[in-house]
C-alpha cells in the first residue's frame, strides 16, 4: 500500500470522492505551533487548512515538538500530511468526512533544531504561535537562560525565541506575535505572559524587551472544545484500504467543535475563521464558556474516566452505557458540577445533555486511556473547583466527586518503567501510567510504603498525596472531612473492588 505524503498525493488520486484534500500549495509559515499530538491536528491544523481552502489565510504551520521525546520525525516523514476522520449522528443521521489536511509545512524537533525554531521567530512572516503542551505545561520552573540552546519548558523556550525576535527587528512594536494557547487552563494566555516575563526578570533582560513583550504581543485567553479519540487502531487496516493508501498519523474526531478567543476583534480579520464558516468565537470575556466546557465537559471525563477504567471500561461510550459506570458519571455531572456552572438553567442543562450525546457517539472510540494522561493537573483544573463550590454552596462534600479522588490514587499504583511512565495492572494485565516524573515518582515511593494495602497505610498514602500543595495549590486535607472521604473510598476499592465501591457511591443521597 502506498504511504501518504506530498509525492504521492496525486498518484493517490487526491482529492477524490473518498477524501478531500486540502490546498497542495506551499504557503508561508505564519504560525508556530507548539505541540504535534492528536488534538491539535485534528483541530487547530485541520481549521487552518479549511482556511486556506476557503482562500482567506494563505498561510502554513511549523510544527516543534515541546519536549524531547515526539512526533516531529513521524509527522515530516509524511511531509506533514494526515488524514482528519469527522463523524457522527446529526438529526439522527449518520455522517461523515475525510480530508487530507495540508496545513503543516514541517515539524521539527526544537531539541536538535533550535536553529531553525529561532529563524522562524526572527523571520517577517510569523505572527501566530498556538500551543497544546497540557495543563502542566504553563508553569514557571527555575531555568537559566541559555542562548543558541533549546530551553526546557515551554515558557522559558517563548521568552528566548522573543528575544531573538526582539533582536532580530529592534524592538518594533509592530512584529509582535498572537499567542493563541490551547492548554486547558484557566487564562492560559495570561498565565503564559506571566511565566514569560518571568523568565525575562530571571535572566535580567533589557526594561525596552519587557515593555514591548507587555505591549506589542497578544497573549489570547482561549477555549478549546472537541473530542478528539485520535488514532482509530481498530479501524485503521479497513480506513486505510478504503483510503488507497497507508496514514499512520490518521486521526479521528467528532463533528462538534468550538473554539473561544478572547482578544481584539481585529485580529479575527487577520486569521479570520469565520469566512470558512467555522464555530470560533472572538470575545470580550470567555468566562461563561470557559467554565461550562471545562466543568462539564472535561470534568465529566476527569471525575469519571479512571474509575470507569478500573471497572473494566475501555472506551467513553462504554463507560456511559454501563450501568453502574454510567450512574455514576450522570451522578457527577447532573447531582454535583452541574448547578455551580453559572449560566441560565436551560442553558447549562441542555450543554449537559448534549455532553452525555457527544459520549455517546458510536463512532468515536475515545479510550479511557488516552483520556488518563496527566491525571493529576487536570483533577486540579476541571473538577476540585467544582467540589469546593460544592462544599461552599451546599455545607457538605460532593460523594461523585470526591471518590473520584480515590480512584485516581487507585489508578496511580504502578512500579516504574521509565521517568515518565508508570506500569500499573487491571486484572493482571498491564496499563501505562502517564505524567510528570515528580508526580509519578511520589506515586511509585507512596505505593511501596502500602503495598499491603491495610486501612492504616491507605490512609497514610492519602493524607501524603492530599498534603502535596505542588499537586493542588492547596492541602487537601485541611478541607473538612475530606481525609475520611477519600481514604473511605481507597479502603472500600482495595478490599471490595472497583464497582463495588462505584455502586456505593451512586447510592449516596445528596
């Protein structure tokens, strides 16, 4: 079978009635993009390309891997090629769509191709970085500044391109760059510009650099919404046929998709999604969206996925259809994040029910899994904001939610394999454990010290993992009776199993 790239698009005969394709021409590089994963292609990517077909951009993406280990090479060995699988019910009828996505000019790993990254940001066509590097991404570590080297986190890499572009054009205020974060967090362009000017009074940069990183560059708060499962492995020998040709970068997503930006209107003319008809949102205040998506939605995922993986569900859609799993997640979203979203009734009501719709969507195969990377910042983000307005509003904690604080410490029982990767086991077969090496590293040492499994260290196991502020922003344990909660379910899951302990919980009246 032939393999996807540039050379071969017209021997695949693309564009066809199989699949559509996007320009083939090469455009200049306006937009840096931090991150090469499955979200980002499928959405970000997959929306400039629709762009540029609809004539209104003209402009292409280089892609840099933010840490050492990544997809660059994968993704330039198909000249940045990958094929986009939309799918869905609308009004009760199944659809579906292909494209070819031809926005990515290359991908490079930064690690090795520093020179080149740097390039890019003193060059005149630039104006757009997007980045996707998690929820743990945006932070401020001590790191000094090291130039002509790639720097280690993704702030402190923004700051040194800055400076070269700084250099590069002497400080006009007209180069600046639009920073559009995908990173779900909470003003996650804010908290980029935070950290970078950070970085810059670390490394005792020049009062004239700050001033025009604070002035001439827009550093956008944003939303990002669609579910996207990724690589269709069990489809993707029968895809690939129907295709006529090989994808390994194939990606699959839903038909739903939004994206608030909340920046000056007059950038949306720069890159304006609208002419191609696509749901991007330019706002004054993102606030209300913001906490619908990613308490409802993402919460929904967070607070339910590990339990439900531990109680044999691989998949989103499995997890809603099983009858305890399902209870339980409906409990979640519907008994305790739902009524701290502020918005109208109506409306946060039927965002819900089309949430538990788009989990219910059979051809999206979203594993539960992939869902579980960096559980731990994303339990910070998307549901301990939920469980504390609970306690405030209602003078008791939430059961869903805070269970599923036990589960994650459950699921987080793994013995290393390397400094980012955990092997845990579910019914004596192996599953990997993602995260940072710090947290992984306490979860390993905290598993050791209970690897009886006795109330006694269950609960020493959660007092530790409640107490670490670097974790949560906050001691945990200091929240009334929320100790006793979760150790409770941790006891419950280790002697009684996982549904067992589920079932317990969508029992409890609140």
């Amino acid at each position: 079978m032939n393999f996807l790239n540039r050379s071969n698009l017209q021997h695949l005969g693309v564009p066809s009635a199989k699949v559509a394709c996007g320009p083939i021409s090469r455009f200049p590089e306006r937009v840096v993009q931090f991150g090469e994963g499955n979200f980002l292609r499928a959405f970000v990517d997959w929306k400039i390309d629709e762009l540029n077909a609809s004539g209104s951009f003209g402009g292409s993406v280089l892609v840099a891997q933010p840490i050492k280990q990544g997809m660059a090479a994968e993704l330039q060995a198909q000249d940045g090629l990958y094929t986009v699988l939309l799918r869905g019910v609308e009004g009760g009828k199944v659809v579906e769509s292909r494209r070819v996505v031809t926005a990515i000019n290359r991908a490079i790993n930064p690690y090795d191709q520093w020179a080149e990254l740097v390039k890019a940001f003193r060059g005149d066509v630039l104006r757009f970085v997007v980045s996707n590097t998690t929820e743990a991404g945006i932070a401020y570590l001590d790191e000094a500044h090291k130039p002509g080297v790639c720097q280690d986190t993704f702030p402190a890499k923004i700051a040194a391109l800055l400076l070269e572009r700084f250099d590069a054009f002497k400080g006009d205020a007209k180069r600046g760059l639009v920073f559009l974060p995908c990173e779900l967090i909470e003003r996650n362009g804010e908290n980029l510009r935070k950290c970078v000017l950070q970085y810059a009074k670390a490394w005792g940069l020049a009062a004239d650099f700050v001033r025009w990183v604070e002035t001439a560059n827009h550093f956008c708060n944003t939303l990002v919404d669609r579910i996207v499962p990724g690589y269709p492995k069990d489809e993707a020998a029968r895809i690939g046929g129907e295709l006529g040709y090989e994808d390994k970068l194939l990606v699959a997503a839903e038909y739903f998709h939004l994206w608030v930006i909340e920046g000056p209107k007059e950038i949306a003319n720069e890159i304006p999604f609208h002419k191609a008809g696509l749901n991007v949102i330019w706002t004054d205040d993102m606030t209300p969206y913001r906490t619908r998506k990613v308490r409802l939605l993402n919460g929904a995922h967070t607070s339910s996925v590990l339990a439900a993986f531990e109680a044999g569900c691989n998949t989103v859609r499995e997890m809603v259809e099983d009858p305890i799993c399902g209870a339980f997640i409906r409990k979640a979203v519907f008994d305790e994040i739902l009524h701290q979203v502020p918005l109208p009734p109506m409306e946060r009501k039927a965002y819900a029910d089309s949430v538990m719709e788009r989990f219910c969507n059979p051809f999206v195969r979203h594993e539960l899994l992939s869902i579980s990377l960096n559980s731990v910042s994303k339990w910070k983000v998307r549901v301990l904001p939920s469980l504390l307005d609970c306690q405030k509003d209602f003078g008791k904690l939430p059961p869903a939610l805070s269970f599923s604080l036990a589960a994650l410490l459950w699921f987080y029982a793994g013995e290393p394999v390397s400094a980012n990767e955990l092997r845990g086991r579910r019914n004596r077969q192996a599953y990997p454990i993602k995260d940072d090496a710090p947290i992984l590293a306490f979860f390993a040492d905290a598993w050791k010290k209970a690897a009886d499994l006795t109330p006694a260290q269950l609960r020493e196991l959660t007092v530790a993992t409640l107490a670490r502020k670097d974790f949560w922003g906050q001691d945990l344990n200091e929240i009334p009776g929320f100790t006793e909660l979760v150790t409770d379910g941790l006891v419950k899951i280790a002697t009684r199993g996982m549904r067992a302990a589920i079932a317990d919980v969508v029992a409890t009246s609140y």
